[in-house]
C-alpha cells in the first residue's frame, strides 16, 4: 500500500477539511503531517459546520484510525477545547486518536513571544495568527523544544521552566506587557488531559499500517504558497507544507508515496500580509468574499479575494507532483457574469512569463487574463457532472488543459453531499 497526500496549492483555506471528510470512508487512517492550532479544517454535514484546528478530518467516521504526526506542534489548551466540543457528537476520540510522542508541544510563553515578534514587526507584520506556531518550530530548530513525550517524564515540570525561562529572557528586550498565570494553570490541566489519549511512536504506527495494508491519508494544513521554503518568503508559515513534508512529518519513505491530491479554489484568497497579485480591491473583489463567506476558520479575519493564478497554481502542482486537482466552492462564481483566470505575469522589465518570481515580495508583477463568460446560474439542484453549465464545463477543461492535471472532483457547496465526481 502506499500513502496518498492531500494538500492545499493555494495560500490555504481552500477547503481540506470538507474534502478528507468526503474522502475519508475509502482510507483506514488519516493522518496530519504538520501545522497546528493555526489551521482550520471546516466539515458540513447534516446541516452541522464543524471546524477542527490540529486533529485530523478523519475523526468524525468511527471506524477510521486518526494519527497526529511529528511534524505537528500541539497546543494542549487547544486540544482540550476541541475534544470537548466532540463530546455531543458520540465520536470515540480516545480509542481512534493517536498522537506521535515526538509532536512538538507548544507552551503558553510561545504564544507570548509570537505577540511580542508580530508587534515588533510593526507595518511589517506577516499575519499571524498569534498561536505560538513559529516560536515552537523555532526552538525544534535550535533543539531545544518540549515534545509530546515528555509530559510522561518525571522531570516535566523542570524541562518546562528551563524553557520557560529562556522565553522570560527574550521577552524582557520586547515592549511587551502579560500575565502568563491563567494560561500557564489551563496549560498543566491540559497536559493531564492530554495524557488520557494514545501515545505512540506515530513513525513505526505508520509503518505497521502500510505493512498491514491499510489504506493511508496524509492530511496538509495551510497551503502549497505559505511553505517555508517555497512559499512567499517570509510571508509564509514555519513548517514544509508540500507533498515531501509528509515523508519528514510522519516517517515514510518517498517510494511510500502514491496518489497526491491537490485542492483549489475556482478562484484565491489570501489571509493576512503577502503578495497577491490576482487580488481584487474593487467590488468584484467584495462580491467574492461576500458570496464565498470568506472569513478566517481560525482567525475570524476577512481573506483577501481574487481571481485564480494559473503561474501560481503551475508551480505548486509541479512541486507537489500533484496527480489529480479538486476544484472547490465553484458556486461562489454562480453570480458572475464574467470570470477572469491569470494566466501570465507581465513583469518590472516587461517580460512575459508563467513561472513564479523567487522575489515575488519586492518584484512588481502585473497579472494578464483571459476572460470567460460566467454561467450566472445556481448549481444548486446540480448532483452530476453532466448537469454542468456549458460555461463551467468549459471553464473547467480549459484549467486542466493549461495545469496538464486532470480535475477529478468539482465541489458546488459546504456540505459533504455537494460533492461533484468527474470523470475523466
């Protein structure tokens, strides 16, 4: 068996969460590779929203395994707080969840010095979303981070203040003014919690499960654009989000590898400071978020919209070796009577050129369309593929002739149900 990867190729947000729901009854696991508490996956299904930030979108089907990876920072705070909010669903967390002893811990003075660095950062600021993300993978690079498996250690309590101490340290060169208590008390209360559930040595768990044949789903969080070394630097998040950082993430080889999903938008968006350069500051731009509810899962913030970057999309698929592409929320276009579609960046020194600049932060780039007429109709009765305006199908083979990907499914709708199989 090999391991099948689903990751965004977008700025994030392009709608995981619903698609590894959807996806999950063929798979026996499934598995999130790296991000935390920063990512929401949101699931609709029987008139319910559900958003989960750091467990896998598996977790709502009893009979799947549910593996949070090594590549993950975990906030226990937040891990409580979710599993709480599953209690009324009757899902049974603790004997489906397992949780690597190597996942990074993120401790309350994190969060502190992520509020300490964005405030610095001034009119500079990337956008965080303030969860202690970046600090966490910081001190795993400098090797000096908690990880899951320590909270089984008798000398818990003194690893967390040494840190703890260093953080102290930092912080006093910010003009930065907290309270750690109240957390601090959440975060030691969370950790008990915490050692309620499985865990496991995720590398060898994973690899058993292959052995056995088990049908594996790597779960990605943000998107292909906010990698952290591919991704536009240094607007971007801490972890690898493309295909390979599912290998380091949970411990598989590459040769484990087999089908990679890459999802999108019908169109992009973007939270947060960045490069966009499809974005839209005009009333198109408005009617897009207002019609696609284009609001962060986690953050609550707007997310800037645009048009789709077909250079920006090459480049991810070519990256992640995507073998099939989801479109998703293509009903948001449902009331546009023109659609636009970037298909090359006119540059500083007026070249012409699909590929994405590596300084695309301080290089100007002008985006050139290609309009297509809209197919201004709801899709809303809409359960085949066949029953597809001319005009989407025709939006639709014209993206997968230029990303020379094929476009397997077509999302219509939030719920699980307003799924659109394609074949092709």
């Amino acid at each position: 068996m090999k391991v099948d990867v689903l990751l965004g190729l977008q700025w994030g947000d392009e709608g995981k969460g619903k698609i590894v729901d959807f996806l999950s009854p063929k798979y026996n696991v499934v598995a999130r590779f790296q991000g935390g508490p920063n990512a929401g996956h949101t699931l609709e299904f029987d008139g319910i929203k559900h958003v989960l930030h750091q467990i896998p979108s598996g977790i709502f089907r009893p009979d799947i395994k549910n593996v949070i990876g090594n590549g993950v920072v975990l906030d226990p705070v937040i891990f409580k707080t979710e599993i709480e909010a599953l209690d009324q669903y009757n899902t049974n967390v603790e004997a489906n969840l397992f949780i690597s002893k190597k996942t990074q811990l993120i401790l309350p003075s994190h969060r502190l010095l992520d509020g300490a660095y964005e405030k610095a950062k001034g009119d500079k600021k990337i956008g965080s979303t303030l969860k202690g993300i970046g600090p966490t993978y910081q001190d795993k690079i400098a090797r000096v981070g908690l990880r899951v498996g320590d909270i089984l250690s008798d000398n818990f309590k003194e690893k967390y203040n040494k840190l703890k101490t260093k953080h102290v340290e930092i912080l006093s060169y910010y003009d930065f003014e907290y309270d750690i208590t109240e957390y601090e008390a959440q975060f030691f209360e969370a950790v008990e919690f915490l050692k309620k559930f499985k865990l496991v040595d995720s590398e060898y768990f994973i690899n058993n499960e292959l052995n056995a044949n088990s049908s594996i789903l790597a779960e990605g969080a943000q998107g292909s654009l906010l990698d952290v070394d591919f991704g536009s630097y240094p607007y971007v998040t801490s972890s690898n989000t493309m295909a390979a950082g599912a290998c380091t993430g949970l411990g598989i080889a590459p040769n484990k590898i087999g089908e990679v999903f890459g999802i999108f938008k019908a169109y992009c968006t973007r939270v947060g400071s960045g490069p966009f350069p499809t974005e839209l500051f005009d009333e198109v731009g408005e009617r897009i978020q207002k019609e696609g509810h284009e609001f962060g899962a986690t953050t609550g913030r707007p997310r800037r919209c645009g048009w789709i970057d077909l250079p920006a999309l090459k480049y991810a698929i070519m990256l992640n070796g995507v073998t099939q592409l989801f479109m998703m929320k293509a009903d948001v276009l449902n009331v546009f009577e023109e659609i636009k579609v970037c298909t090359h960046y006119k540059l500083e020194d007026n070249s012409i050129t699909d590929e994405l600049p590596h300084d695309l932060v301080d290089q100007k780039v002008e985006p050139i369309y290609k309009s297509f007429k809209g197919w201004n109709m709801s899709l809303e009765s809409t359960t085949e593929y066949n029953q597809f305006p001319t005009e989407l199908d025709e939006y639709i083979k014209f993206l997968e002739k230029e990303l020379e990907t094929p476009i397997s499914i077509v999302s219509i709708g939030p719920d699980r149900t307003e799924t659109i199989l394609r074949k092709v």
